[in-house]
C-alpha cells in the first residue's frame, strides 16, 4: 500500500493532525477498554509510521492505563471534548495508532482483523468475511497481518 495523506482532529477542532504513512494494520479491537474509551462496541485502530505524524493544532492530553493484554497504552485525547484521536502503545516502538473516527476521511480505514471478539457485544455485529481472533492474538498473529 502506497502512503497515505492521514489528516485529522477531534470533534472541536482544538487538536488537529497530519499524517503521511501508509497503513501498516488496520483492525477493530472490541476489548472493554476500547469500549469504554471509544464510547461504541468497538474502537478502530489504523497503525502508522510515528515519524510522518505530527500535530498541527492544539495537543491530546494523555490517559495511560494497561488493559487485558498487558501492553501499556497512552490514549490521547482533546481536554475540551473528550474525542480520542491516537493511541500509543509502549510496546510498539516507531508506531502510532490513529483512530479512524478522528480522520477527516474515515472511509480510508479497512479492517483486516478483529480482536477480542468474545468480548464483544451481542448488538455489534462482526464481519463474517474479516479473520476474528476472541482475546489478544500473538505478536507473531498480529504481525503477519501488518504491511511494512
């Protein structure tokens, strides 16, 4: 996949990005944290290059917590809406996870996976034509989906 213009912010504006990277994976995570942060049954995730992000408006205030898969994840979000724009992930080293729904054009976002699918809700419908995993698939899983 060729490099993508990523452009985006939150629902007031105060905090705007721009992003030149291809997608390395895209997914739909429907683990509780997620649900809660997102405020849905999922939250969308699109992995890219740190270094072709950078913010152009404003900056996300962070919440850090450690959800069911151990990893240590920073939320970034507006201080005056509340709207999620990325996620960093401690244990992903170069990446930065953006949120489709802060995009100024979400179409772009194409999930190749879902995980924690057995946690999902019984109103939110999984794709039966996208590779479902029901917790946190392994590294070595998660990897052989991404495109570097």
């Amino acid at each position: 996949m060729s490099e993508l213009q990523l452009d985006g912010g939150c629902l007031c504006g105060a905090v705007r990005f721009e992003c030149r990277s291809k997608v390395l994976n895209a997914y739909k995570c429907h683990c509780r944290e997620c649900q809660q942060s997102s405020g849905g049954g999922f939250m969308g995730v699109m992995w890219v290059h740190d270094r072709g992000f950078r913010f152009v408006k404003g900056e996300p205030k962070f919440h850090m917590s450690v959800p069911s898969a151990g990893r240590e994840l920073h939320r970034g979000f507006c201080a005056d809406c509340g709207a999620t724009v990325i996620v960093r992930n401690t244990a992903a080293k170069g990446l930065l996870f953006i949120v489709p729904s802060a995009l100024d054009d979400p179409s772009v976002f194409a999930p190749r996976m879902e995980i924690w699918t057995g946690r999902a809700y019984g109103w939110d419908l999984i794709d039966a034509t996208t590779p479902t995993f029901e917790g946190q698939p392994s590294d070595q899983e998660m990897l052989s989906f991404a495109t570097f």
